[in-house]
C-alpha cells in the first residue's frame, strides 16, 4: 500500500477530478487518492464515464487506490476532515491536501516523499511547493529582485500573504515560513492531534486550511517550501465548493476572519473553535 495519501475535496467539477487523476497517473511516485465528493448531485461522479475509466485504470493498471466517499458538509474543509480521518484509519503516513483543479509535475510526489521520510522526527508539519496559473508566462510569475525584501513575500503571519510560494525566487533551496499555500503534506496523526481542519468555519471556509498549519506551527513543527516543487492552478470558473449561498462572500469572510484574529490572539496548538 501507498503510504502517502492525496486528499480532493470537490464539488460538481467532474471534468477537474478527472484531470487531476490523470495527472497523479503520470506521477514518478504515485499517491493513493481519497475524493471527497460533495457534489450536488449525488450520482455526478460515478455516472461520468471518463473519470471512471481514469479510476479503473489507475486501480487495475497502476495498482494505486482510490477512495471516493460522499461528504456532508458547508465547505472544503469537511472533505479535507473526511481525508484525513480516512488516512488515520488506513494507517497512512503522509496526506497531501489539494484543490480539484490543479496540474502536478511529474516528480512533485516523488520529491515531497523524500524530504517527509527523510525527516524521521518528523518535526516538520508542512510542506509545499510552488503553485503558477498555467496561463500566464513565467516572466510575470518570477519575483521581481526588489519584491524579494517586500513584507508580503516574507510568509509571515503577522502579515499574511502567500507571495512567496506563488512568484518564483532565484534560490533553489527549502526554507522555512510561518505560513505557506497551495496543495500541502502534512502527517494525519500531527493533524488529528490539534484538532484536524475546521469545518465550523463559513461556506467560504476562508483560513481554514492555514489554521490546521498555524495549529502546527504552534505546536513547534515546521512549516517548509520547496521552490522545486511545482504545481498548476487550473483555477476553474464553474462548480467548487466556494460558490456561496446567500448573504455571500463579505458576510462569510468577515466571520472567518473574526474566527481568525481569534486564534491568532490564542496562540494555542488547536483548531478548536476559539
């Protein structure tokens, strides 16, 4: 059995899922795959031919797993939970959580494996790599040298901004941050022991990924970025677990933030409602 574990939450995106499963088949190490679907429709994934012909593929040819369960819940995080809970049942040393529409190069896994089990303390929480818009031209997606020092390219928490994993800097090597984003390893059983995501957040779920990291980070674990890492952000404008229900996204955003300076202030290793 795979000992790494690729968490999907998704809703009503079959045409992604079936992209990002055939992009983890071309993988140098591939992942097991856990698919939380929230989709609408609750029959949406299994009736689409080509995603399912990806899947059988990937089990009959590939020998990797694929897990798909129906998730309930308000936003992404619930299927991230459903995920990691999964890995902690199934022994899984390593989870990685992505978004539906994302692209990885071929030796993303492979690299990340490495470092993780290199790190047998297993002090680092976090890794991550970069992730670039497939539409745009690297020139505008390479940090510019007088950006390099800008507060908001430094992962900071007192001054959250994901700069630094989304524009190119002119090292190769890891390095460490207070805050990291995009698709992210972490350990399920780290996870777990803070607390694991917090579904409790809005529709929009926004911070909710990061508060699981922070809650790591204060734990004393580290949080790293590989700039060899690459992955592409598809960022599909249909579907997805962000299309929010009324009174929309300012009411949502100003109540995950509020939940957000919350735990900041508390400073604690836990995702438990502050």
């Amino acid at each position: 059995m795979s000992k790494t574990l690729c968490i999907i939450p998704t809703k009503d995106r079959v045409e992604s899922i079936n992209m990002i499963v055939e992009s983890l088949m071309y993988q140098t190490e591939r992942p097991d795959i856990f698919i939380g679907d929230m989709s609408s429709d609750p029959r949406l994934l299994e009736n689409n031919w080509n995603l399912n012909c990806s899947i059988q593929h990937y089990e009959k040819h590939l020998n990797g797993k694929v897990m798909r369960m129906r998730v309930n819940g308000q936003n992404q995080l619930a299927g991230y939970q459903a995920g990691m809970e999964w890995a902690v049942w199934q022994g899984y040393d390593l989870c990685v959580g992505t978004d539906d529409d994302i692209i990885f190069e071929k030796d993303w896994f492979e690299r990340g494996n490495k470092f993780m089990y290199e790190d047998s303390l297993e002090k680092v929480g976090v890794l991550v790599g970069m992730t670039f818009l497939p539409h745009k031209p690297m020139s505008e997606q390479t940090c510019p040298t007088h950006l390099l020092t800008h507060p908001e390219y430094q992962g900071t928490l007192a001054v959250c901004h994901y700069a630094h994993c989304m524009f190119l800097p002119p090292w190769k090597e890891r390095k460490e941050y207070e805050q990291v984003f995009g698709p992210f390893y972490f350990r399920p059983r780290q996870a777990k022991s803070v607390g694991g995501f917090p579904t409790y957040l809005s529709p929009l779920g926004f911070r909710g990924e990061m508060m699981l990291q922070t809650a790591l980070h204060f734990q004393g674990r580290k949080l790293v970025h590989d700039p060899q890492m690459v992955c592409w952000h598809y960022s599909t404008p249909f579907g997805g677990l962000r299309v929010l229900p009324p009174p929309g996204k300012d009411t949502f955003l100003k109540a995950d933030l509020d939940v957000w300076s919350k735990f900041l202030a508390r400073g604690t290793a836990s995702t438990v409602k502050p």
